[in-house]
C-alpha cells in the first residue's frame, strides 16, 4: 500500500514543482543565484519519476527506496537538486520495514531519518533554508505521532507547518529579508509535500480541520507567499566563487570522504560529496574547476559533468524579472488545448502548425515518461488538454498523465503515428468540448491507413513467414511488416501499391526521415505520381530517425 501510493503520488507532486519551477527560480537568491533551483529540483525529481516507471508492477517497498535513492543521486541538480535528493532518499529508507497501513508514528519515523541523512550531508548547515524546513515539520510529526494523530492529520499538519516554516525563512536569513523573498529551495519542498499529500489523500487540495483548526494550507501558503515581493536586484554582487560544480563521480577504490570534503572546501564553498562507495555525487562552487576535477580524477572517474556560471545565472535572473514586470498579463485559458509526441523536428513544426501546444519529443527507440507527459499538460494555458501519444508504445504513460493531472481535464485521443494525429487535428472544430473533439478525433484515426518504412536491425521474419535479414529494408502497413526488399523507393511504392489495391484512397500524406536525402525524396514522389496519378500527395520534411518514410492514406 505505501509502496503503490508512492508511485502514483511522486509523478504528481514532481509534474507540480514542475509547473512552479519558472516561479521558484525567481526567488533564488542564497546562497548565490546557484543555477535555477526551481528548475534542478524538477529535474531531479523527475530522474525519480524514471526509475519508479522502470520499476515492475509488484515493486516493494525496499525497491522503491532504492530507485528514488538511485534516480535522485543521479539525476540531482544543483545544490539544492543534491539536498533534495538527500532528503528522498532518507525519507524513503524510513518507510522501509513500516506497517500496512502506515501510521503517524511512520510518518514521524520517516522524517526524522530524512533529517538525519540530509544533515549529515551538508557540512554547515544554514538556517532558513529547505533543511529548517525539513526540521520543523519533522518535529511537528513527532508531536502528531506523540498525540496518536491519524495518519491522514499528520500528513495536513506537516504541509501546514511546511509552508509556516517557509513564511518564517526572512527571519532566520537576512539575504532573503533584504531581497523580499523566502528561501527558493524551501518553497519548492513545500509545494512537492503539499502536493504529494494532496495525491495521497485523494483531494486537490489539503484542509487541516481537526488537528488545527485556525489554520488551512491555503493560509499558510498564502502566508508564505505574503512574504514575497519579488524585485530584480541590480546590484546583487553574488559570491567570491564564480562557477557551480557538480558531477557524479564513480571512485576506483575506497577513500577518505572527510579529505575529500576538506578538499573540495578549500577550493570553494557549497561543497556536498553524497552516495555510498563506489558512486557518488559531487557538488562545490569554486574559481578553478579544473583542479576540483584534477583532483578527483586522480581518485576514480568523473561523468556527466556540470559547470555552471553563477554570475551569468544571476544577470539572466534579474532580466527575466525586468522582462517579467514589463510584460503584459497572462491571457485567460482557452477552452481546448493539445499535447503531441514527436521524433522529427518536421514532425513537430507540422503539429505546431495545427495547433497543438505543447511537444514532447520521443518516439519508437525513445519513449517520454508520464511524468514528461505531465509536465508539458501543465504549460498548457487551456481548462482542457487533450494527449496525441503517436506511438502504440506511449499509449499507456500518456494515459496514466491523464489520470494523474489534477487541476485540468485531460483525455487522450491513441494516435499510433503522427500521420494519424495530423487527420486527427483537423477534425477538430472551433469551440468543440474536450468530449466532442475527441470523438471527432477519434473517428478522423480510425480512416487513417498508414505505413512506415524502415531497416532491419536483426534477423526476423515478415508477416507471411518470409525471411528478413539484418539490413533489409522493410515496409510496415498497420503494424504488419507486408514487405521486405533492398530499396527505400521500391518498397515504399510496393506497400503504396498494395494498399490502394486493397482499398483506394484519394490522398496521401508522406514524411521523409532525416536519413533521406531531399533528392531521394523527390525521386520518390516523383515515382509515387508515376505509378498512382490519381492520389493527391501532401509531402514534408518529417526528420524522424530510424525511418526513412512514413505516411498514410485516407
């Protein structure tokens, strides 16, 4: 039960930190504009959500915790993307072992253990920052467990004083004070928590009655947000230290964490070293990242290496804002808006063309996750979204984005190929409800008859039985491989041919791929009205990989 209520509440909460990031951003300010927290927090939360998705349907609760430990160490982001993932994965090792269903004390335990890892990790903790936050509502689950509060008050009454907490950072941090914001990194925790516990107990929002009843989460988060007044700061002069470090570092042999921490505190400041033998995380802002990597090269090997420029971060910051306040207001919701996969970038600008808002980029060899889905449904300025997958294999993570979205009506129209969900878009009319268009949609797929052409990697065998071999080319009607041959051009024309024999249709829609050359393109046009100058041909540009051609006919 709380194995299962993790992997269901996780994608939510993170596609929420998603949503805020731009907002979050805007309030880093401590200990240095160090990158966009906002943006590093969502970032490593949806390393997360990647590895609880890899995860079989029957994952326990050790499992769990050992993706999140896993996805958020790789996937963390920044400092406060390394605190955070500190944070999961000592919340997540507490609730290993913990009783079905969970109770306070749980809930309690889970907490305390968080505060225990995550503290261990940074070396001077600062007060007022996502650490002060994670103490208070570790104390303040310690009293609920204490009372013998219910599970479902504890968890109202930690978002409650997650976002008191955050009202309180001014005051314990007179950087935030002087420039009119609470702490970015604590704001973002307090958004993941509120939404995690709004998921878990199956309501949009949370509402504290019992346990306090002056207060509610819309309160204290109205009264954390009371607190900021965000302004662009010119004269911000940032830190001594110039660049933000971080790499994952996989270490040859066993070594001195201490030393290293030393270290890497002599070359800067910020400095965090998380994980456990051999992979670690390295975090540190210093004006010679070359010896931050010298030395640790000399212990083992560094990968995925970030270098950020903190004092460009902090120029770009304060123009955002500049452009921020300048700007016009935000225009209402429309009615209706729409999210596509695509592989091309053909692909895609078609799709922008037809109105569809947001893409996702992804495809056969590159399937997006619910929690991608998610966050490009939330930059959706419409009351309703409607998800074109594109792909028999990306059916199933857009239909868990649908169910999972909260705070819009999402509907998924099961497009196999962008060719389908061009047909599909242009049977929606103006002002239609989310209802009617997609089953306008819906029936516009189901006249579509497409085709793919593509090469076989390995040995296999077509639809009647034939031999394919590595290398062959092969052509694919509805899903069947119906030819095989040695030539793009031909076999396209082969599976046109075999298709208009079976049913006619009057026009053709072709994309070519970005392994086809333009001349070897028209060649096959030109042979296609050669051989069928009674279909009407829409070509374009698709520059999706792996396949040379695709199209469909209606």
């Amino acid at each position: 039960m709380i194995a299962k209520t993790i992997r269901t509440c996780f994608p939510i909460a993170a596609a929420a930190v998603s949503d805020k990031a731009k907002d979050i951003n805007k309030l880093n300010v401590f200990p240095v504009p160090d990158g966009d927290t906002g943006t590093n927090m969502s970032l490593t939360l949806a390393s997360v959500v990647r590895e609880l998705t890899a995860l079989g349907a029957d994952a326990d609760m050790e499992a769990i915790a050992a993706a999140i430990t896993h996805g958020s160490l790789m996937g963390a982001r920044g400092n406060s993307g390394v605190i955070t993932s500190q944070i999961l994965r000592g919340a997540a090792e507490g609730l290993v072992g913990a009783s079905e269903p969970a109770t306070s004390a749980d809930v309690a335990a889970a907490l305390r253990n968080a505060v225990k890892v995550a503290f261990k990790a940074v070396r001077k903790p600062v007060e007022g920052t996502i650490l002060t936050v994670l103490r208070d509502i570790s104390t303040r689950a310690d009293a609920c467990a204490k009372a013998r509060e219910s599970v479902e008050d504890t968890l109202d009454a930690i978002v409650v004083e997650a976002y008191e907490s955050v009202a309180r950072t001014p005051d314990l941090l007179p950087v935030l004070k002087e420039n009119g914001v609470v702490d970015s990194g604590a704001f973002g925790f307090a958004i993941f928590l509120e939404n995690f516990v709004a998921a878990a107990l199956g309501r949009s929002t949370v509402k504290v009655e019992d346990f306090q009843a002056s207060f509610d989460v819309d309160s204290a988060r109205e009264g954390a947000l009371a607190q900021v007044k965000i302004e662009a700061n010119d004269d911000w002069e940032g830190s001594e230290y110039r660049y933000c470090n971080e790499f994952l570092f996989k270490a040859d042999a066993p070594f001195d964490e201490d030393e290293c921490l030393k270290f890497l505190a002599s070359m800067g400041d910020c400095e965090l070293l998380v994980g456990a033998y051999p992979d670690y995380k390295i975090h540190v802002h210093s004006n010679t990242p070359n010896l931050v990597l010298e030395h640790m090269l000399q212990l083992g090997q560094v990968y995925e290496v970030f270098i950020h420029n903190m004092d460009m971060e902090s120029a770009e910051r304060t123009a955002n804002i500049h452009a921020d306040q300048d700007a016009a207001p935000a225009a209402p919701p429309k009615p209706l808006g729409f999210v596509a996969v695509a592989a091309g970038s053909g692909e895609a600008e078609i799709l922008k063309s037809l109105g569809v808002d947001e893409i996702v980029s992804g495809g056969q060899t590159m399937n997006p996750s619910t929690a991608d889905l998610l966050e490009a449904v939330s930059r959706v300025n419409a009351e309703a979204v409607i998800i074109l997958p594109n792909n028999g294999n990306i059916r199933m993570a857009a239909e868990a984005a649908a169910s999972a979205c909260t705070d819009k009506r999402v509907a998924v129209v099961p497009t196999k190929t962008v060719p389908q969900a061009f047909s599909a878009l242009f049977a929606v009319l103006p002002d239609s409800t989310l209802e009617d268009a997609v089953a306008a949609m819906t029936e516009a797929v189901a006249e579509v008859r497409d085709g793919e052409v593509t090469t076989a990697v390995r040995d296999s065998q077509a639809s009647d039985g034939s031999p394919i071999h590595a290398g062959d080319v092969m052509g694919i009607i509805a899903g069947s491989i119906d030819v095989v041959g040695s030539d793009v051009q031909q076999v396209t024309l082969d599976c046109i041919n075999k298709m208009q024999e079976e049913e006619e249709g009057d026009s053709l829609t072709i994309l070519a791929g970005s392994d086809l050359s333009d001349e070897a393109f028209e060649e096959l046009i030109a042979a296609i009205e050669e051989a069928q100058p009674d279909l009407e041909i829409d070509s374009h540009r698709g520059e999706q990989p792996l396949y040379p051609v695709i199209f469909s006919i209606e």
